[in-house]
C-alpha cells in the first residue's frame, strides 16, 4: 500500500482516501502541511 492519497479527514491526519468510504457532510482536506511533509517522505 503506498501513501500517496493521504488526507486529512474530519480533522484527523494521515488517513488514506482510497480506502475510506465517502460520507455525506465528511470534510477532506489536501492542502494540509502534516499530509503534503508525509507524502514527501514518502
């Protein structure tokens, strides 16, 4: 599993969208420091 779709989800970090299932209302952020410093690592 790579880490390449990590997000921000509801305010939690690190959580991979392909495999979380979309809810209405759910709040995903891509633009987050914490997500794009841990996709460069990576």
């Amino acid at each position: 599993v790579c880490h390449c779709c990590l997000v921000q989800i509801d305010g939690r970090h690190k959580r991979r969208a392909c495999q979380t299932q979309v809810r209405p209302g759910m709040q995903v952020q891509t633009e987050v420091n914490r997500i794009v410093a841990a996709q460069e690592v990576l």
